[in-house]
C-alpha cells in the first residue's frame, strides 16, 4: 500500500478507513472493531477517518473503546468538527449548524481526545464551510491546536477553492488535504475546478463516499456497472477496486476513504491498488458516468 505524505510529520495511507457508519453495525463491540482494523492493517491501510458527529457524536467513542496503546500507534487518525446537529451532546441545540469559533474548535478537540482516549489527533478537519465562519479567529484556532500539540495537522473537507484560500490566508500552518466527495458517481470535481486547484497547490484530497455509498452497485445506470463488472472480471479483481483504480489513477493523488461495515469487502479495498487503469480504461468508465462520449 503507497502512502503518502500530507505535511513534513504526517504520512497516511494511500487508502483510508471511514467510520461514518461504524454504529450502524449491528456489532458494535470493541472486539469487532479490532476486527475491521486489523483486516485494514493487514493490507497496510493504516489510516482510519473520524468525526465528532458521526454515529449520533458516538463513532469515536466507539473507536475509543476499540483501541489498545499498541493498536493506537500503529494508526493514524483523522477527525473533524464544526458540526451542531440537535443530537447526543448538542440534543438540545434549536437547529443544524455550523460551529468554526475558536471555542468550539478546542472544546471539540478535547472532547474527542477523550472519547477516544488519545493524546494527539493526527489530522483534524474542519468539516464543513461555515458561512458565518470569521477566518481569522479560525485560522488562529487551527494554529493553536497544532501549536499545543494536541493535533499533528490541519485541512477542511467539502472546502471549494475560494473558502480554502480564505482560511488559509488566515494561518501559518498549511491546510494539507481537503476531504470531498468524488466518485464515479459525483466526478464533477475533476471539471469543476476543484481538483484542479488541489493539483496545482500539491495537495492531495482525500474521496468521500468513493462508492457513491454503495449506490454505484444498486443505482448506477445499468452501461456503467457493466464496465466495472466486465473491467473487474478481466483483472480478476472485486468491482469495488475497478472503482477505488479509477480515482487512484488520477495524478493529484487523491485518497479514496471507504466505508463499508463488511469484514469480507474490508478484506479486500487494497486489491485497488494493482488494477491496470489506462487511460481506455478510464475514459470508458467516465463516459458511462457522464452517459455521453467526452465532446
Ligand atoms: N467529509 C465528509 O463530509 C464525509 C461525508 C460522508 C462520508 N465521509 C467519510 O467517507 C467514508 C466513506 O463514506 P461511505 O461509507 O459513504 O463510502 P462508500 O465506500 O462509497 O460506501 C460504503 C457503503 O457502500 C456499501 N457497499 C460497498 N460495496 C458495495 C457493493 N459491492 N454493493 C452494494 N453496497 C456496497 C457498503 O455497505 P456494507 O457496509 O454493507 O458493505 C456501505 O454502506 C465515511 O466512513 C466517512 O469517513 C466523509
């Protein structure tokens, strides 16, 4: 498994563990956890990708209760935060909103050190734009927590280009990744000037929901699944890695984050890493994503 380098002290791996829907499992117990982790860590994904909110603001307490100091060193973890929905520890909060003041982003912070019983964060990420967001304050706070050294790194997720130069104007530490939604299924960014900007900045964005959640096997139209069906059955691989190689393919090194809650397809994300992805290969995907041939 590649790995890659997002700041002079934080490396992940080319492929990331989400946690998104780590308490939709029916099991939920640490045991099983550690038997997601350790599936991940035996094809050297070693990267597991949190946030305050997910799971109801219970996903990492979750992961808390999975890790053992041996098992906590040999993982990075990424987190978030920003987001106030009325639920758990905001229960009482009138409406969803977003929350980037400095206050919140240390209490945040904290809150999820001890949830998951840890002494450093290694990637915290500020998880949505905040239309009310004050970049200097935030900009500051970001500084602050990496400062402390309760946070190895900084970077934004669902951030477009104008609210990543906004923010980063604002701080000394440099933001290294922005966590978006790419796919087959969601590939605008690759014409819309979002992936662009990452390229020529370097940055490496890391792919949320590079599945479509699960919807690119039960919704895509029937031409695309398959490709990926006829493209996976050549190479010998699951449809899930033909998936995850056509966003590795791209040059901007983009950092696919899945999410399944299944051991036996766990096992298996790293066969992305050795499909043969052409440039055939990926127009013929791309042009069943976008239902017409490229102009
Ligand atoms: N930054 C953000 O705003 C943001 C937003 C959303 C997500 N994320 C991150 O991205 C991670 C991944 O998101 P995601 O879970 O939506 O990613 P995903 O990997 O695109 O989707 C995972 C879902 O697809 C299903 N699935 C996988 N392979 C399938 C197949 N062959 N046929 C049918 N269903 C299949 C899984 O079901 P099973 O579990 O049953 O296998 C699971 O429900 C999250 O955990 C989170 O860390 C971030």
């Amino acid at each position: 498994m590649d790995r890659i380098r997002l700041s002079p002290d934080l490396e992940l791996s080319r492929i990331v563990y989400g946690m998104w829907r780590l308490g939709d499992d029916e099991d939920t117990s640490p045991e099983h956890v550690r038997n997601k982790i350790a599936a991940c860590l035996d094809q050297g994904i070693t990267t597991m990708d949190q946030a305050d909110i997910y799971g109801g603001y219970m996903a990492e307490e979750i992961l808390g209760a999975a890790l053992t100091p041996e098992l906590r060193n040999r993982v990075e973890i990424v987190t978030k935060c920003d987001i106030v929905a009325p639920m758990g520890r905001y229960a009482e909060a009138r409406v969803k909103y977003y929350d980037t003041s400095r206050a919140h982003i240390l209490a945040s912070v904290d809150h999820s050190l001890r949830l998951m019983g840890i002494d450093h964060i290694d990637l915290l990420l500020i998880h949505r734009p905040d239309p009310l967001m004050d970049a200097c304050e935030t900009g500051a706070a970001l500084d602050e927590v990496v400062a402390s050294g309760k946070v190895r790194a900084v970077g934004v997720s669902n951030f477009r280009p104008w609210d990543w130069t906004l923010l980063q104007a604002s701080m000394k530490t440099p933001l290294c990744t922005n966590q978006i939604e790419i796919s087959l299924l969601h590939h605008a960014p690759f014409t819309n000037g979002d992936i662009a900007f990452h390229q020529e900045r370097g940055v490496a964005p890391m792919a949320w929901s590079p599945l479509g959640g699960g919807a690119l096997f039960t919704d895509a139209k029937a031409p695309l699944r398959a490709a990926l069906a006829r493209i996976a059955a050549d190479q010998g691989v699951d449809e899930t890695a033909v998936a995850v190689a056509w966003l590795l393919a791209h040059p901007v090194r983009i950092l696919p984050v899945l999410g399944t809650n299944t051991l036996a397809r766990i096992a298996r994300i790293a066969e992305a890493s050795r499909v043969q992805m052409d440039r055939e290969t990926w127009f013929e995907l791309y042009t069943h994503a976008l239902g017409h041939e490229v102009p």
